[in-house]
C-alpha cells in the first residue's frame, strides 16, 4: 500500500503478519524506513488513521494528511 504521509511518500507492505514501511524516493528508489514501526495487530483499514497518530508531528500547512495513493 503506498501512502502520502503528511507529505512525504512511504509504502508498507505486510508480510508474514509484519509490517515493513519503506520510504519512497522520485527516482523510483526506496529504502526502510526504521522509525516506522507498525504493530502486526494494525489491520490495512486501520492504517491511515494509525498513520496520522504516529507521525502527526510531520504536518505542515500544505501537508496536513495522510492519503492511500494506491
């Protein structure tokens, strides 16, 4: 699932009931994203809303969401 959090483009993949987050780059790149941490009990449904709650300090005027991008 790949998400816009508060601006910045993330994509968590749940495998093997873990979830691992990775930050996505422009060049089409990406690399972990260590300080995201999603419990394995986080439902997909749930995940934009947990989202917002965790990384809410990310906000700003023009960023103030969090969006499912696809």
């Amino acid at each position: 699932m790949k998400l816009n959090v508060f601006g910045k483009n993330i994509e968590a993949i749940k495998r093997d009931s873990q979830w691992k987050v990775f930050y996505l780059g422009n060049e089409g790149k990406k690399r972990l994203a260590g300080d995201i941490l999603i419990p394995s009990d986080i439902g997909e449904e749930e995940l934009v809303g947990y989202l917002a709650d965790l990384c809410h300090e990310w906000a700003r005027p023009n960023h103030n969401d969090v969006v499912n991008v696809g």
